[in-house]
C-alpha cells in the first residue's frame, strides 16, 4: 500500500512538473524519482562451505531447494514470495553455502573462474543465454542437472542436456571459497 501511494504521489507531482519547471525542479529536489524499495528479507549468512568438497556442498543445495522448491519467479524478488534467478543464486550462496556473491547476473558471471562444461562440479554456476542480451543462472547438483529459478516454474531442478536448455548454454564459473 505505502508503494501505490508514493507512486501515486509521484505521478501526481510529475503530471504537475509537466505544467511548471519549478516544480519539477522541487520535485527532483525532493527525491520523488524513487519509488520505496521492495522489503528484502535478511538472509544470515551460514557456514562457510568447502566449495571443493561436492558431497557437502551437494547436501546444502538440496537443502535450499526443499526449502525454497515451487517459490515463484519474480524479477527483482528476493523472498519466498518471488525471487528471481540471480537474487536466488545470492541466497542460495549466502545462507546455505556461507559465500556472498554479486546480487546481479552480469556480475555473477564475472565471479570466479571459467569451467568446461565437462569439468563441472556441484556449486558451479552455469549461465545461459535465453534471449538478446538476456542472461539466466543456475548451480550445478551433478549428473547434468542444476537448480534455479525458473521464469515459467518457478524454483526448481533441471536437466542441462533438456531440449531448451541445450542449446542456450553459455558458460560456467567456478567460486573459490
């Protein structure tokens, strides 16, 4: 509710901007460009995890996704309510595996070092391209599957050799603990 009435506000401020130049220099002044953020939960950060020991960091990440399993996907969303891919990585990370990553895809994507694909291990990130200039990022169980949160399901296991998944895999990169 407090979101609708700042928006609200702020429409009405610029609607009035549009009729004088002063106001709109009041209403910059006044930081009504900023809508209030969505409240985000504080995820404790866990215990640190030996990235290089996969049975343990396997159980923690079946842990996070029959904790987290069937939660919506929503951009920006970083709650049970609805959390997108890259805010789930940085949960997934920070509570179950003890390591804080970039919040952002892109950046994610920068962290750690490159891994062939036949190379990987569970905790890895794996990244694909899903449309022009559009990233999405999962981490690796093992035997070909992976966990994230997908757009049309939600938090869930896929395969990486499945027929959409295949043919937009970019990358994977490896995070050092």
């Amino acid at each position: 509710m407090m979101f609708r009435t700042a928006l609200a506000n702020c429409m009405s401020v610029r609607r009035a901007a549009a009729l004088s130049p002063g106001i709109l220099a009041f209403a910059l002044l006044a930081g009504c460009g900023h809508a209030p953020e969505r409240e985000t939960p504080a995820y404790p950060t866990g215990a640190r995890v030996e990235l290089g020991n996969s049975a343990l960091v396997r159980q923690q990440l079946y842990a996070q996704y029959r904790e987290w399993k069937g939660t919506r996907y929503q951009i920006g969303g970083l709650s049970r309510r609805g959390i997108d891919c890259s805010g789930f990585m940085y949960v997934t990370f920070k509570s179950g595996l003890g390591v804080i990553l970039p919040r952002s895809t892109e950046l994610q994507a920068e962290s750690g070092a490159s891994v062939n694909r036949n190379e990987l291990r569970s905790g890895d990130l794996v990244f694909f391209n899903t449309g022009i200039r559009v990233r999405h990022v999962g981490v690796y169980l093992e035997r070909g599957h992976f966990l994230h949160a997908s757009t049309s399901r939600g938090v869930m296991i896929s395969e990486l050799n499945d027929a959409y998944w295949k043919p937009r895999y970019w990358k994977a990169r490896r995070i050092e603990s």
